[in-house]
C-alpha cells in the first residue's frame, strides 16, 4: 500500500474515531440531562396516600411452612397487592388523576396513591375499596395481612418509579406494627379528619 492509501486509511481510522467519540460524548450528555431532570420532579415530597401491608405471623411462617409455600404466599400477596402497570409518557401524565404505585420487599408491600392531581376523583374512597379487595383476595388464597394507612408528605419519584420514603410512610409503618396487631386494616384519625375537611369543602 502506498503512502496516499495509508493516509486516505489514516484518515477514514481517525474519523471514525472523532465520530465514536463524538457520539459518546452525546449520550453522556444526554443521561445527565435525563438525571437533572428526573432529580428536579423527585427532589419534593407530595401529598399522598400511604398504606403499609404486611403478612400476619410471616416469621411464625419461616420456621413452620417450607421455603415453596412461603414463596407463593409472598407472590399472591404481591399479585393482589400491585396495582395494574400503565405506561405514561410524560409526569403529567401521572398526575391528572389518582392512582396507586407499589413497592415490595419480602412480606411487605407499601402502596402509595397520590391524590394531588388534575382530576379530583376520591382518591381516599378507590384506595379504602382496593383494600377491601385486597384483604377478601388474600383471605381466600388463605393469608392473612395486616395494614396501616396514613396520608401526608411521601415522594414517590418520577413516574412513581421511587425509591418511597417520607413522613407519612414512617405513620403507615407505625400504624401497621403497632396499632393493627390483628389481621386488619388499620387508618390514621387524621386520615379521616382531612378526608372530612376534603368533603366539607367541596361541598
């Protein structure tokens, strides 16, 4: 190869080098603006609905049922617990109306519905009825939970994609392992209280 073919070479080499590097310095733009934005609507707490499940007698559970049957008692809990995954392209789409997210870990399961949205549409009532559902679902699968629900500042993250923490997760916690004990859905007074100041002012 002559000396024009190893410089036309060199050169094809080299610009495909500058384009690589180029392209890589694009996407690392791209993934810091994707994190600065995601850190902008996920630095903020959000006024929310918390409840805090748990399986009754999970560690009786441990040294009594095998690791099979303690398996699918978790997946039903879960199964029953989780709401349906919808796909949303932008947050606002979130945020019109109410609608529940959830986290799962071992025998716990914590669902946040958040309820400052666009369309005002019960937020309190479609939780309180999915809790119904949930706890008829696990008694017929033959599990027992109990819960506690609290609303307050909770953050959820972007798209409700988390991580969940806040104040009114710590009184749902609180409410669950040390006001609920039996297999029973346990709600904070002040739940109640501004649920009732929601309705007398829409009133």
């Amino acid at each position: 190869m002559d000396d024009e073919k190893w410089a036309r070479a060199a050169e094809t080499i080299t610009a495909a080098m500058d384009k690589a590097v180029e392209q890589g310095r694009r996407r690392r733009a791209k993934a810091e603006r994707e994190k600065a934005r995601a850190r902008a609507n996920a630095t903020d707490y959000e006024p929310g609905i918390v409840t805090f499940i748990d399986v009754l007698g999970f560690r009786a559970m441990l040294s009594d049922r095998p690791a099979g049957e303690i398996h699918d008692i978790i997946l039903s809990l879960r199964e029953f617990t989780t709401p349906e995954v919808e796909n949303f392209r932008r947050m606002k789409e979130v945020r019109l109306s109410s609608r529940a997210f959830a986290e799962s870990v071992s025998d716990a399961v914590v669902r946040v519905r958040v309820f400052d949205t666009q369309h005002s549409d019960g937020a309190f009532f479609h939780e309180l009825l999915d809790l119904l559902h949930i706890q008829v679902q696990c008694i017929n699968h033959g599990v027992l939970i109990r819960a506690g629900l609290a609303i307050g500042s909770v953050h959820v993250g972007l798209n409700g994609s988390g991580p969940v923490f806040g104040p009114a997760m710590v009184r749902a916690y609180e409410i669950e392992s040390g006001e609920a004990i039996y297999p029973r859905i346990v709600v904070d007074d002040a739940a109640y209280e501004q649920f009732s100041f929601r309705r007398s002012s829409s009133q």
